[in-house]
C-alpha cells in the first residue's frame, strides 16, 4: 500500500503525478472525480491504453460520456475514506509531525483490511 501526505493547498494534479512515477502496472481504467478533470491525464491515459472514466467540470466544452455503472464503482474508495474518517485521531489530526500521521494511516488501513477479511 502506497500513501503519501501533500498539504491541504495542492492540487489533485500533484497527487496524480507522483502515482505516474512509481513503478506500477499499467491501469487499463482511471475512476477519479472532477478534481483529475485534465487535457494531460486523459491524454496519457489515453496513450497508454487506458480509458479515463472522469467527469467532466462545468468550464470544460469538449464533453465526451462517461461510464456510470464503472464510476458507481468510486463510491467503495469514497466508503473506505469514510470508516477511516470514524477513527476521532484521524478525523481531527492529534499527531503532529506528518511522520507519526501516516503510520497511523497504515495502521488504519490495516485494521480495515483485517475486517474485511474476517466477514
């Protein structure tokens, strides 16, 4: 499992660039929200087989459709975040150093999949 911290101010732009430099396999669909809405990530989605299932923001002029049966698919990521926001030391950031707040991340995370793998 890969996290990684970026402040509150940076873009999703940011995030999805540091997800292209790591060594993984090739996505062949990318569900993500109106915040990815770029030329560039559809482009190299595009280019590398894959097929990008973003809606569009409001300003953009060109809109092609979107898959909604494959985006619904984006509510498990949303639910995820959700039992992970339950946790009160998460929700409210009682660690201070961004070190100690990303291992609890990973405990989380761990603790999530222990119950999913116990039901």
């Amino acid at each position: 499992m890969k996290a990684e911290l970026t402040p509150g101010q940076v873009s999703n732009y940011a995030s999805c660039d540091a997800l292209r430099d790591e060594d993984l396999p090739t996505a062949k669909v990318l569900i993500a929200d109106k915040g990815y809405d770029s030329d560039a990530i559809r482009d190299e989605m595009a280019a590398g087989g894959g097929v990008p299932v973003i809606p569009h923001r409001r300003h953009r002029l060109e809109r092609e459709p979107i898959d909604g049966h494959i985006y619904a698919l984006r509510s498990l990521i949303e639910r995820c975040f959700n039992q992970l926001k339950n946790t009160r030391r998460w929700a409210t950031r009682y660690d201070k150093t961004a070190t100690s707040f990303l291992g609890f991340i990973h405990l989380l995370a761990v603790r999530l999949w222990f119950r999913y793998l116990s039901t």
